[in-house]
C-alpha cells in the first residue's frame, strides 16, 4: 500500500483512530431492522386482514349451517307428519332392516305398538322364510340396486 493511501482515513477505515466500518455496519443493520419491521407491519395488516376475512366467512358457513340444519328439521317434521298420519301402515327401515318408523297404520296391522319394534330388525313382522331370508334380501339389494323383495314395495 503506498503512503498516501496508508495515511488516508477513508481508504484505511479509520477516522480519529476509530473505525468508521463499525458505525456503517450498525446503519445498514438498522436499514435491515427497519425494512424487516416494516415488512412485517405488512404482514401483519395482511394477517389482520385475513383473520378478519376467516372470521366473516366462519360465520357465513355458521349461518348456512343453521339455515340448513332448519331446513332438514322442517323437512323430517313434514315427513314424520305425513307418515303419522297416514291411514295405511308405514314402516321405514334402515340399510340394516332396523325399524325406523312405524305408525298408527301399522300398529293396527300387525297388532305391536310402535315402541316395541322401533329399533329392532323388520323380519319380526314377517312369516317363515321371509323372516329368515330377509337380511340376504336387503344385501342384496344394496349389493346390485335391483329390486326383489326389497325396493318393490309391499
């Protein structure tokens, strides 16, 4: 290095015997810092942002559930409605055979009071062999959707 340039405080980093490196490093860290927090401050108004649009739509969703679960209680309202009070028997089953329903009809029918079938298996009500093959039938049914027994009405 030649003597000017040793002898020069810009060119050897050193003002009044300090390096002034050290005080450039601390401002570029705090440029750094600052465009980090400012950055940040975004993020944050965007994260605001979004919890805010989360929440308006948690309770949009919240409000078409109730709506729904209004409609769908309507809906089994009517058709309990319709199935009391039909004159004919009624009896509705699940995929199993398990009674489900069974109204005024239906006890006149087969002489059981609704609350000793509802829940247990809809071969009860039936005559040999139909007692016992009634289960095949409802497999079967929901095996191939072709209608036998199950599916035709009776």
């Amino acid at each position: 290095m030649s003597r000017a340039i040793a002898d020069d405080p810009i060119a050897t980093g050193r003002v009044g015997g300090i390096r002034y490196v050290l005080p450039a490093l601390a401002i570029v860290n705090l440029i750094v810092v600052l465009a980090i927090a400012r950055l940040a401050a975004g993020d944050s108004r965007r994260q605001s942002q979004s919890a805010d649009d989360l929440q308006a739509k948690k309770r949009q969703l919240e409000q078409q559930v109730a709506s729904h679960a209004d409609e769908l209680r309507d809906s089994h309202e009517r058709l309990r409605s319709v199935i009391e009070s039909a004159v004919d028997g009624i009896v509705v089953i699940d995929s199993k055979g398990h009674i489900e329903a069974f109204n005024r009809g239906a006890e006149r029918l087969f002489g059981y009071p609704a609350l000793e079938v509802i829940g247990r298996n809809v071969s009860i009500l039936m005559p040999s062999p139909y007692h016992e093959e009634h289960d095949g039938y409802i497999a079967g049914y929901l095996t191939s959707g072709t209608p036998h027994i199950i599916g035709i009405g009776r």
